[in-house]
C-alpha cells in the first residue's frame, strides 16, 4: 500500500482569525501560543478549551477541523471524523 505525506504550508500568525468544526457547527477564532516545534508548530484558541484552559492543537489540523476561511470550514462541517469534541 502507498501512502503519500500530506504537507501542509501555511503559515499561521498570532491574533489570526481562523475556522474550525465543532460538534457539527463552523466556530471562529484567533490563534494563540503559537510555538515552533521540531516536528512543526502547535497553536491554540482563543475560544477553544475545556475546563481546564485551552486546547493546543497541531498544524496536522488545518484542512481537517481548522480552516482559514468560513467557506472552507461550512464546506465541510457535514463530514464525518472533521469536528473537534463538544464536550470537557
């Protein structure tokens, strides 16, 4: 079986303002803490967390659950296995 990397090149900027599904709705906000890691970067949300503070998300992400425009994000909030959790 051939799998093919996927790469991804975006380059995100702090206070930027993206998309991401969540239990099947489209939510917005800004990227926070981003961090350069070896392996790529990790960001958070400024409107995403739980009880305990706010979710780190990896680059792997965008284009999945994350997007950088509403389109993107509402083109598929219908799909299955794209939304991040609803719950804490």
């Amino acid at each position: 079986m051939n799998l093919e990397k996927r790469v991804i090149e975006v380059k995100l900027k702090e206070g930027q303002k993206v998309y991401y599904l969540i239990g099947g709705f489209v939510e917005s906000g800004h990227v926070i803490d981003l961090e350069k890691k070896p392996y790529g970067y990790i960001f958070r949300l400024d409107s995403y967390g739980g009880c305990e503070g706010q979710y780190t998300i990896d680059e792997s992400q965008i284009g999945i659950s994350v997007f950088l425009t509403e389109e993107e994000a509402k083109s598929h909030m219908h799909e299955q296995n794209r939304s991040f959790p609803a719950y804490c």
